[in-house]
C-alpha cells in the first residue's frame, strides 16, 4: 500500500492515540508526511504509540501528551503546550478518545451514564471548541475536525444505552460544529466505524463476536488501519467541500 503524503507540514492532534483506532491514525497521519501529537490518559501508550511512528517526511516532529478529554482544565494545558513546542495550533484533530462501560438499561447505574457522556461526548465537544478557538485566535484557521462516532449511535446496541446516546450526540455536535466553523474554513465530519477489532472489541464474549461477524455482509470484523484510512481521507483536502457528514465504516453492517 503506497501512501498518499497528503499531510505534509499539518499539525494533527489525536486522542484516543495510545490504542486502537486512534493508534492507527497517528501511524497513517505519520505516513503521510503530518506532525502527530499523541494524546492519550494512558501516558505510557501514548509514548508506546510515538515510539512507533515515522517520522522521515519533510519537517515532522511528534509528541506524546497526557491528556483526560473529559477535563477543560487538561485539554487548556495540553493546547498550551502543543503551541509552545510548535508555535502553531494543530490544523487536524482527530477526537478518537471513548471508552464503554456496558450495562443493560434497567441495571445501568447514574455513574455509568455519566462517565461514558463525559468521555465520548463532552471530551469530543471540549477538544473541538479548544482547537477550533486556537485556530480562530491564530487568525489563518482552515482545519479539519474528524470525530470517532459508532453506528451503533445509529441503530442502537443491547446494553450500550450510555455509549449508543454519546455517539448519537457527537453526530449532532459535528453538524452544528460544521455550520458554524465553516466560515473559518474548519470542517467537522465523522466516522463511524461498526465492529472494528482493538482492545475495545477484545472485551466482548467469544460467543458475540461470532454473532456479530455473522451479521456484517462483508463477513469479518474491520481493521483500525480501515477506519484511520477514511480519517486520512476527511483530514485531507481530498475531502475540501465535504462538511457536517458522516462515513460508516462498517463492511455493510446495519446498511438496513
Ligand atoms: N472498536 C470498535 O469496534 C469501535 C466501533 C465504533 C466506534 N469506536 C470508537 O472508536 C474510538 C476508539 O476506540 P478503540 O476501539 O480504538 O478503543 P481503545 O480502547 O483501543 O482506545 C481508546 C483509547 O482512548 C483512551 N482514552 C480513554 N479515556 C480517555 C480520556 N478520558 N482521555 C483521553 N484518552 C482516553 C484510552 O486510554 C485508549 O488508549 C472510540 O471513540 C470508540 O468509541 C470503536
């Protein structure tokens, strides 16, 4: 697979870096020629993923950053230190950070809710409106903001009543988020990957999982480096008039 270096010289910040999809953004970001700053609350993935990355392209220089996306005050200092070591504000940002804490609706407790809203759709809102202030306050923004929704936001999934409203929620921040930035130049979209294999998925029953693969037309789970492709692609200017949408990345599941 040749990659494209359609992101020389962009300053990317993704969250959720240290696992996963969010791993496997920085490695095709990095591919492709960007600057990739790190983020994640585990600081020893983050680092495990910067350790990894390529960095032979015109001008590149990573970082790792500890960061929790549900907490102002962490995401204030991390932009802060990202302008410090670059001087510039990331022009990309992928909001890849989520977690689940699954429980059947009925048993679901109030602590249960609230962490999933906080991560998936607060996190998501405050690491938009940080980077989208920066780029505004710098006065040359054009950005593009890529969120890891779930079409499970969609469609609704047994038992992910806090997770399924949180991804349903970042679909609405993004659309809002792209109507009004757009006279920036900053465009907002989603993706929304369906059964992607990472250590997310790696907690669910063997016995699910065979479930679940019967159901997805193209017959398998999906790879995080499937999902960071189209992130590459909504990063890019090959996507410059695509704005406020979402691509599912699911190998045909739930297509209806
Ligand atoms: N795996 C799937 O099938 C799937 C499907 C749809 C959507 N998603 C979404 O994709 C994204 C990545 O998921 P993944 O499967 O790679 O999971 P993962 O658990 O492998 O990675 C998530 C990363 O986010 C980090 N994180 C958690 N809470 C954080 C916080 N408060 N602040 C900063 N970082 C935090 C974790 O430390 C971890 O490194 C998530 O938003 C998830 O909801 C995953």
């Amino acid at each position: 697979n040749m990659a494209a270096a359609r992101l020389i010289s962009r300053l990317a910040l993704i969250t959720g870096g240290g696992s996963g999809i969010g791993r496997a953004v920085c490695h095709r970001f990095a591919s492709e020629g960007a600057s990739v700053v790190v983020a994640d609350i585990s600081e020893e993935s983050a680092n495990e993923t910067l350790r990894s990355l390529q960095s032979d392209l015109r001008g590149q220089s990573h970082m790792a950053a500890k960061v929790d996306v549900s907490s102002k005050e962490s995401i204030t200092q991390l932009v802060t230190s990202i302008q410090t070591h670059y001087f510039q504000p990331p022009s990309v940002c992928v909001n890849a950070a989520g977690i689940t804490q699954d429980d059947f609706l009925l048993n679901m407790t109030e602590e249960q809710f609230d962490r999933v809203v906080q991560v998936n759709l607060k996190g998501s809102f405050l690491v938009t409106q940080a980077v989208a202030q920066a780029l505004v306050a710098c006065g040359a923004p054009k950005g593009s903001i890529v969120t890891v929704g779930s079409i499970v936001g969609k469609v609704g999934n047994i038992g992910q009543a806090n997770y399924a409203a949180s991804k349903a929620g970042v679909e609405g921040l993004t659309r809002t988020a792209a109507k009004e930035l757009s006279r920036f130049e900053i465009r907002c979209n989603c993706v929304l990957p369906g059964f992607i294999s990472t250590p997310m998925t790696d907690k669910v029953p063997e016995k699910v999982i065979t479930k679940m693969k019967s159901l997805v037309p193209m017959g398998r789970m999906g790879e995080p480096a499937e999902v960071a492709d189209v992130c590459a692609f909504l990063a890019s200017d090959d996507s410059r008039y695509i704005t406020g949408c979402s691509i599912e990345v699911t190998g045909g599941l739930f297509i209806g």
